[in-house]
C-alpha cells in the first residue's frame, strides 16, 4: 500500500488549505513496487499524475478518506508507504456554499486530522507486519527530526528530506534524503526519485525476510 499526493480539506465548496506535494515520490515508488511484481494499491490525493501500469487506484481527496482507504487497504498488506503530505489541519466545520467576502479578516478554527501512520504504529505493536515507512518533510535538521517521528511513530523506517533544498523535493523529479532506522542513518544523494524509490523498496523487502518473524 502506497499514499502519496496531498490531501485537501475544504473550507466551503471552493475554499480549502492543504499540503504542496506533487505526488512523484509515492506514484514512483508505486511504479517500481508494481515492476517488482507486487500487488499495489496506490491511496492518492489529487495529483496531475498518470496512473503508473498495474497499480490499483483508491482515489481520495481529504485526510479523513485518506484514513479509511488506508486502513482498509492496510489490513492485508505486508508494506505500507506514507509519502503522502497528509494536511495536518483541517477546518472544524465545512460550510455548504461559499462563505460570504467582507472586508474584514476571516477566521477559521482548525481541528487536527487523523495522524494515519501513528495509528498503524500503533496498532502493529510488536509485531512487523506490516512493514511501515514513512516520510518527513524538514527544513531544520532533517535527520534528527526524522529520526524522532521513526521512534514516536513506530515505524520501520523513514526517508527524511531537506525540503529548503531548492534543486531536490516539491514538485522536482529529483530527491536527496537521509535513511533512517533503528540500524542506522543513510545518505542518499541527489538523484531521480524513481532511484529513490528502488533504495526504499530494496530496504522493505530486506524487512520482509522471514528471519524477522
Ligand atoms: O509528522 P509528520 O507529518 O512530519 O510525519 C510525516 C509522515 O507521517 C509521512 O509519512 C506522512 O504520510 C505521515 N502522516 C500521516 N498522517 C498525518 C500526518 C502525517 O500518516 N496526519
């Protein structure tokens, strides 16, 4: 199970805030899992990107059915990549129609979303199936903040990266991103994301060998 893209959260129907996110690095790590032979299902937000060949979509546009589609397409899955940009806020309240222009400022009170990858955390345990890993998006210090959520989130592994980079990252065909897990940090220099992808795919599989059971 791949996420990828951003999700949106609607203000009124015209209106809403979300995350930049293009979708490259989960629709090429879907792509390659799919090449590898896997069974893929691809959880996306709205993305301009083409369906990558022998993946199943679950297209989605909110948090909430972000959530739900992940959950129901994790319960069977061996691994399960987070490179969504999940909105981390949404609005308390989604008013029907569009919200009035006055002259004044607008207000609106925002509400936490669901965070999907801490729950699947959560509800694995101490089992390892299935394998989990996720992405952190950072502007400081990227391995140090990436390697926080590995331990809070309960994840296998996290791919963080430099989002201040101006020649790797949003809307780029390119990444550069450190590797982390329990065993260790690892660079991986500037190169395509579909590279990328191959590097994240390579370390699940080695997370999936039956010596871990
Ligand atoms: O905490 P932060 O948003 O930096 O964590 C990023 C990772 O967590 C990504 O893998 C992202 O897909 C996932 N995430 C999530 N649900 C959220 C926010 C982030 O699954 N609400």
């Amino acid at each position: 199970v791949v996420s990828a893209g951003p999700t949106l959260e609607d203000i009124d129907d015209v209106r809403f805030i979300g995350n930049r996110s293009s979708g490259r690095m989960g629709y090429a790590v879907a792509g390659e899992a799919a090449r590898r032979g896997a069974r893929v299902v691809l959880v996306s937000g709205p993305t301009a990107l083409d369906v990558p060949p022998g993946v199943e979509m679950v297209r989605v546009r909110s948090a909430l059915e972000m959530h739900e589609a992940v959950r129901v397409a994790a319960a069977d899955a061996d691994i399960v990549v987070m490179a969504a940009a999940v909105a981390d806020y949404m609005p308390q309240t989604r008013v029907d129609g569009k919200i009035e222009k006055t002259p004044g400022p607008l207000e609106l009170r925002l509400v936490r979303t669901p965070d999907i990858l801490l729950e699947l955390g959560k509800a694995r345990g101490t089992g390892v199936r299935p394998v989990l890993i996720g992405f952190a998006a950072e502007s400081g210090d990227a391995e140090a903040r990436g390697r926080e959520k590995l331990t809070r989130k309960g994840v296998d592994l996290m791919v963080a990266n430099d989002i201040s980079r101006s020649d790797a990252g949003f809307d780029s065909e390119m990444n550069a991103a450190t590797l982390i897990s329990t065993a260790g940090s690892e660079a991986f220099p500037l190169g395509p994301k579909t590279a990328l992808a191959g590097a994240i795919l390579d370390r699940a599989e080695a997370l999936l060998q039956p010596s871990r059971q």
